[in-house]
C-alpha cells in the first residue's frame, strides 16, 4: 500500500470510528485493526504523530469537500428561484448525507478540541451560510427576491434545512418523522413564500 493510501486508509476508518465510537473511546490499536494492521504496531505513527493529528486530518478532509461542494453549487445555480432552492436542497443535503460521520463527530465530541471546532464552524461559515448569503444578495440584485437581511434569512432558512439530516444523523429520526422529498417539498414552498418578490 502506498504511504498516500495508508493515510486515506487511516482518515477514512478513523473517521468511520470516531462517528459509530466517539473519539475519546477509539483506540489508536481500533484504528489500526480496521485498517487491517496488528494493534500496537505503531502504524499510523508514521503517516500522523498522534490520534489528534489523525482528527485534524478528518475534518481537513471534510473541509476540502464542503468547499468543493459550494463552488459547484455556486457554478451550476439556475436563473429560476424555485430550482435554485431545490437545487440548495440537494447540495446541503448530498453534502451532509456524503459527510455525516463528520458531522456527527463535530456535534458530539470536539468539546475537547475548541481549536478543530472553531476551524470547521469557520468553514462551515464561509462555505455554506457565507455562499448562501451571496447567493441572496445577488438574486436580490436581479430582482429573483426580496430579502432585507440577507444574512439573517441565510441563517434562518439553512437551520431549517439543516436540522432535518442533523437529526437523522443524531438520533435516527428526522423532523416529525418526515420523509425527506415532503419534507424538502415544504421547505421549498416556505423559502418561495419567504422570498419571492411581491
């Protein structure tokens, strides 16, 4: 296995771990099991220097496709407000279903690493509710809106969207026990209402 495989190997099990675990309860020895190595044999010490440095390499990895996943958002937008929002779904959505073992990790276990938190929740700032922001102002520009916080209703609107996978990442269940297409199909008409121009 080449040295740039084994350390994909190492950030993909671990992330698997530390979602299904938590991780303060997976082992470095369970990390290195999963990847098909002998516990102890000091494996993953050569691709990362501790199980931190294997954290922070999730969540880089994490922060590379949520940036990937903004700019072909932002590249493949339609003209129309309706599929642009629908659009929005799929995007948040497939990203978060795509990251959920992450997403898990960041809700659950990185009390203890305010520094990764702080790095992620910047990311997710930028990439997600920043792009989202922009995407408002410009519409508004066109006149495809109508939004006298553009920021505020970016953060309204993505909690609502949100909380449907978070939820189902969390605990199983989503928001009323919803499927995800009538669930999608409300959000959809409440964001038209909340936003269509008069």
């Amino acid at each position: 296995m080449s040295p740039s495989s084994a350390r994909d190997r190492f950030v993909s099990e671990a992330s698997r771990l530390f979602s299904t675990k938590g991780y303060r309860a997976t082992s470095v020895a369970d990390i290195q099991v999963a990847c098909g190595l002998t516990p102890g044999s000091g494996a993953l010490y050569k691709h990362f220097p501790s199980k931190r440095a294997l954290l922070e390499a999730v969540i880089d990895t994490h922060i590379e496709t949520m940036r990937a996943g903004a700019r072909s958002y932002v590249d493949e937008v339609p003209a129309d407000l309706e599929g642009a929002l629908r659009l929005g779904v799929r995007a948040v959505w497939g990203g978060m279903e795509r990251d959920r073992e992450v997403i898990r990790v960041m809700l659950r276990d990185l009390d203890d690493a305010p520094d990764v938190l702080a790095k992620i929740w910047g990311e997710v700032r930028q990439s997600v509710y920043g792009a989202f922001t922009a995407w408002l102002v410009a519409a508004a520009e066109q006149g495809l809106v109508r939004v006298a916080d553009p920021e505020a209703t970016a953060a309204v609107l993505l909690a609502s969207l949100t909380y449907h996978p978070i939820l189902s990442a969390l605990i199983g269940h989503t928001p009323g026990d919803l499927d995800a297409d009538r669930f999608a199909d409300a959000w959809v008409a409440h964001a038209l209402a909340t936003l269509a121009p008069s």
